[in-house]
C-alpha cells in the first residue's frame, strides 16, 4: 500500500508502510524513481515472509505532468526518467487531486532473481550502483587493473599489462584526478568478471601463446619479485607473478627454477549488498615453467568466491592499517612519544632556569652603572647594532614567505587527517590535496614576504615576492623535471603526461601567481613600520673573532642534534610508510611530534642566540635561519641511511628516493627556519624592551 500524501504547497509525502511478500521466492515488487524524487530516510526490516520498509521522501510536482488516466500518469513520469516502470504491469493505480490524500495499489509479479534474499527494493536515490558501492545479486562490481613493481622498489612501477597478460580488445584507461596521475596510477579495463554473489570456478580468461620474448618477461619480472596491484570497488589489493624455486626444493637437484601463476583465486567478503574485503592468492599447483626461453602455450582462469561478513561499510578500511596498530608497533609510537617528552621538558628546564638566573644578573649589573660590571654584560652593547636591516633583505624576506606558506600546508594537512579525507590507499587524494592546498596558499607567500620586507624599505617589495614564488617551487620543478626524464626512459608510470604538465603550469599560471600577487599587495597595504626598542647606529659594530663551536656550523650541529633525537623514531616510521608498505595510521602521533619539533626549534633558537649575542656578535637574522633549518640536513642524512639499510636497489628507485627527499628536507629547511627567525626576533624586542625600560 503506497500513500500520496500532501503537506506542504506544491509538495508531497510518499509513504510506504507495510509490503506483504506472497507467493513464491521469486514475486518481487520493483518501484524505481530518479531525479524527482529524492530520499531522505530508508530502512528495510525483514519479519519472517514479509518485509516492513519505512520510507519518507517528497516530490516537487512542478516537475511532474499529472493527468487523470493511469497510464496516462506513467507516460508523463517515464517522459522524466521513470524508464523502469514501463518494464512492470500494474492492476490499480490511482492519483487524486493534489490537495487530497490519495492511495495507490501497485501489484505485480516480475521474476529475475533465484532468492528471496535478493530482493532489494530501490525507491528515489537509493538506486544501487558503484557510486554509492552497493548492488545487487549478479550485478558487475567494478574491478580495474592499475600497476606492477619489483616489490622491494615501491615507488618503481610500470603499467599492468607491460607484461603479457591476458588483454581486453580495446585497452581502455580510466579517468583518474591529478593526484592519481602524479602517484603513478595507472587504471585500465580488465578480462576479469567478478558479479555481486556470484561464485566462480575455474573460468577461463584467455588462451595465451607466449613467445621467447613473452616468457623472457615473466621470467625477469618474477626474478624481482614482482607484484600486481588491482582496484576491486574501490579496495586494493595485490598478487604476485610468479615464485622461484632453488635447487633444494626441485626434485631433479637443478635450480633454480621459475614458474609464472595462471591461476587467480578471488575471496570477496561482503554485508549484505555492499562489498567489505578482497583477496587474490596464487594457486601453487596452477603454475607454468618458464625456466627456458621457449614458446609455449597457456591458459590462464581465475576462480570467485564470496563469503558474508560482520563488518560494516565504514570499517571495511581498517584492514589497511592493522599492521601499524599491532602491540609491537604501538609500543614503538608510545616510545617515541615519551622520549620526545622527555628532550622537550629536560631542555625546556635547563633553559628556562639558566637563561632566567643570566637574564636577571646582566640587568642588575646594566642598572647598577658598575663600570667592571657592564664589562661582562656584552649583548647590551649590541643595542645599536641587533636591529640592522639583514643582508640580502629580499632573499630573507622570501625564505620567510615559502617557510609560512610550507607551515600552512602542513596545518591543512592535518585538519584533513583528522577530518578522515585522508587515509591509507584514498587514491591520489594526499597529492591532489598537496597540489589544491599549495596553490591556494600562495597568497600567505606573497603577504608574508611583502609585509615583513615593507617594514624596512617603502620599495621593492616585489622582489621579494618574486623569490618566495620560486625559493621552494623552482628548485622543485628543476628536480621533477629531472625525474620525469629519467622515469619516461625507464617507462615507468611515474612519468607525468604532457597534458597534466600542462595543466599544473596553466593551474600555477591563472591561479597561484595572481593569489601571490593579492597576497603581497595585501601585505605592502598593511604594513607597518619596523619597531626597534632602540634606534640602530649608522656603523656597524665591529664582531669580535669567535671560537669554533660559537660559529655557524657549531651552532647548527647542535640546534639541529636535539630536535632530530627527539623525532628520529617517528622519522623512520614516516620513511617506512613513504618508501616501504608499512602504514601510519596515527595522525594524532604524527601531529604531536610535529608540535614536539616546532617547540625544540623555539627553545634552541633562542638560547643559541642569546649565546650569539653575549659574545658581540650581532649577525643573528640568517644565522637563525640556518639553525632552525638544520635539524632537515640530519633529516636529510639519515633517509640515506634509511637507504643503504633498504632492499631497494636501481637507478629509477635511487633517483626517485633522493630526489624526493631532498625536497621534504629543502622543505623542512625553509619552515622551521621561518620559525627560528620569528622565535628569535620576539625574544631580541622582548629583552631588548627591557633594558630600555631599566
């Protein structure tokens, strides 16, 4: 019994409250309904033979033409997309005027199923498709075939049928977002058929006649353990080539030996008629030897079998991250954690007390006016000197630009993390996210650079804003560029297309360069004058020679040792996912040590240039930079020994290891140097506040 009901002007409830199935197991009662008719709630309750559903949904009939005959109406509503209910016979179906209540009896008996629990009755936009990953029985589940790699070079892969298996006719790559691409994605169509509930045994995919050349390929790509990665409704999943076998497991003593799988054995688990979990394993006994570079013939088949499970649609992820949640590893995180604490409260106390009891001497001395006294005091003499324009004003001022807009990033980032946007296998969503979030944040670039540059100089703040555009970006389009040449030699799918080269230069072009622009004229409108608690003399002070450890390197070595101890655990962690196939899964953990590193680089900062400052030397603004940004040259220095304790091997993974990590460290470098320098000036106006106001 279905019920038009009217409420509202111009608007109408469709309620439908009890079904009664009679009859055989395959009566079934189909109602199918499109863009006029959108649902707002939905459940199905089965009791026995029957099935309750309670449904609200409204109609806007002004989209709708209604007229008096029945058939009359089902023509009018087919017109706008009601195509299925032409495939259904109906006895009595009634519309009234719009301001009365009306009933509609619909019955019909229809078979297409083998089971009662197949039915599933689809009203408005609770259509079951691969949009929302639900279906029905017999329906085609959306299976694509993405990549292959050696398995201990992650980042080197190559498209799934540059080996000889078994194609498709027509080779038809999926469209895929601009992070799919930059990861190296490469979805196509596939001979696989893998239906909703279907079981399959040993069917056939395609009859193969491999040649020399074939079997030379198989052979090699199982010698570097190969591995497939395939997208079935969304879940990744893996399956290797082939196996090797030495002389101590062949029977004739002779080894080693290679044989390439031809058989595929799909375990799909699902809840109700969404698809939960997916396996693929090689069948040893399905095997072909391919040890010797003749032609052979082979028949490929693959084999489905579905299972029910408990797991819900939204936990169907959580396998992905296991690894990283076991006790093992949560011990490792809980670790690394307390150590950080630990170098942060001991190094947070030591300076906190020293630097207290040093501050306090040296104003008492400055207010006592003892002459033997003001001889120790050295930083207050600098009082001239410590607020001088730096050199190379332009450069510093862009460093500070691209190291906020870097800092602005990473934030973004971790919003989504928390949010759920990002996790393990969403494909191309953390690129797509990097290269969306860059770009907006060009504008922070521009304000930045051009507001700190404006409170020293009225003009040329443009050049400043020119070279936050390119400090970060430049080197890193050099480096991609290099890259990309190296991964099309290798034809690896690494190697971005011309067309979203294009596309990232025309996106950079007409939205990232006018934002930089906003942003830096933002920043010149909004300036302010630079307030230095003391007026600056017209010669510079001469700097007294230093000792060694007081120099740049010194001070570089020690500023970037602290802060990367603190972190080294979680850094390995963070290489292990990125260059490896473990996952981190705990973003709180990640954004905890990231808090942890910004607040060593603050302390050191500090200290290291009151240090500075009490032997005279008043050339602080780039040597604060240098050593905030120290602690990525150890970041830096142990990915290479992250490196030579790895499996991988090759000039393509080399390639793409070190020069991707040589832009996370250069990145690193530029953001905690921006925090250093912000550190270091509030502490210099504050202390320098002071001795003014004594």
């Amino acid at each position: 019994m279905v019920s038009l009901v009217s409420s509202k002007k111009n608007r109408y409830y469709l309620f439908l409250d009890e079904l009664d199935v009679t009859g055989s197991s395959k009566d079934y009662f189909f109602l199918l309904s499109f863009s006029t008719l959108k649902t707002s709630g939905f459940s199905l309750k089965e009791k026995g033979g029957s099935f309750a559903q309670d449904l609200c949904a409204f109609i806007d009939p002004s989209s709708i033409s209604f007229s008096s005959s029945p058939l009359g109406i089902i023509y009018n509503l087919s017109s706008y997309g009601w195509l299925p209910l032409l495939n259904l016979h109906f006895f009595v179906l009634y519309i009234y005027p719009f301001d009365e209540a009306a009933t509609v009896a619909i019955s019909t008996v229809k078979e297409f199923g083998s089971d009662l629990k197949e039915l599933l009755l689809i009203v408005g936009l609770s259509l079951a498709s691969p949009n929302d990953h639900r279906y029905n029985f017999g329906d085609e589940v959306p299976l694509s075939v993405n990549k292959i790699g050696p398995l201990n070079n992650p980042s080197e892969t190559y498209q799934y049928y540059d080996l000889p298996f078994c194609q498709p006719g027509e080779v038809l790559p999926k469209k895929e977002s601009l992070g799919e691409v930059l990861n190296g994605d490469r979805l196509t169509n596939t001979l696989y058929q893998l239906k909703f509930g279907v079981d399959k045994d040993g069917v056939v995919l395609c009859h193969k006649k491999l040649n020399q050349n074939d079997v030379s390929k198989f052979r090699d790509a199982i010698i570097k353990d190969y591995y497939y990665q395939m997208y079935f409704d969304d879940l990744p999943f893996w399956g290797f080539v082939g196996k090797i076998e030495d002389e101590h497991w062949t029977l004739d003593g002779k080894g080693p030996k290679y044989f390439l799988f031809k058989h595929v054995q799909f375990d799909v688990l699902h809840n109700e008629n969404q698809v939960i979990e997916i396996h693929a394993f090689s069948d040893p006994s399905h095997v072909v030897d391919i040890t010797e570079d003749i032609d052979q013939s082979v028949t490929f088949t693959y084999s489905v079998l579905w299972n029910e499970t408990s797991t819900l649609f939204k936990n169907r992820m959580t396998r992905y991250s296991r690894a990283s949640g076991n006790p093992v590893n949560q011990q490792v995180h809980w670790f690394s954690v307390v150590n950080s604490i630990v170098i942060t409260v001991l190094l947070m106390a030591f300076f906190a007390v020293s630097m207290v009891h040093c501050l306090k001497n040296d104003l008492r001395k400055w207010s006592s006016g003892d002459e033997e006294e003001d001889k120790e005091v050295g930083w207050k003499y600098l009082h001239g000197d410590v607020f001088r324009c730096p050199s190379n004003m332009p450069l510093l001022c862009a460093v500070l630009g691209a190291g906020t807009q870097l800092l602005t990033l990473f934030c973004f980032l971790f919003v989504l993390a928390f949010l759920g946007v990002l996790y393990p296998y969403n494909r191309g969503t953390l690129l797509t996210s990097l290269a969306i979030i860059y770009t907006l944040t060009s504008a922070v670039a521009g304000y930045s650079s051009a507001s700190f540059y404006s409170q020293f100089a009225e003009t040329g703040w443009e050049r400043s804003v020119t070279f936050s555009a390119v400090l970060f970006l430049g080197p890193f389009l050099l480096t991609e560029f290099f890259l990309n040449l190296v991964a099309a030699s290798f034809g690896a799918t690494l190697a971005i297309p011309f067309g979203t080269v294009f596309v990232i230069v025309l996106v950079y072009t007409l939205i990232a360069m006018p934002l930089l622009a906003l942003g830096g004229v933002i920043g010149y409108r909004c300036r302010s004058e630079f307030q230095a608690p003391s007026a600056t003399k017209k010669c510079a002070r001469q700097i007294p020679s230093l000792a060694w450890y007081r120099k740049t390197p010194g001070q570089m070595f020690l500023a970037g040792l602290l802060p990367f101890s603190a972190i080294v655990v979680e850094l390995h962690q963070l290489y292990a996912t990125l260059w490896g196939y473990k996952i981190s899964t705990l973003p709180g953990i990640l954004f905890f040590m990231f808090i942890i590193l910004i607040l060593l680089t603050v302390i050191l900062s500090i200290g290291l240039t009151y240090i500075q400052l009490t032997v005279e030397d008043h050339e602080w603004w780039w040597r604060s930079i240098f050593r905030g940004g120290s602690t990525a040259v150890f970041m830096f220095a142990y990915s290479v020994y992250f490196y030579c304790k790895s499996n991988m091997s090759g000039v393509l993974q080399t390639t793409i290891f070190f020069v991707y990590n040589t832009c996370i460290c250069y990145a690193f470098f530029l953001m905690l140097g921006t925090i250093s320098l912000h550190a270091s000036l509030m502490f210099i106006r504050h202390i320098y506040h002071a001795v003014k106001s004594e």
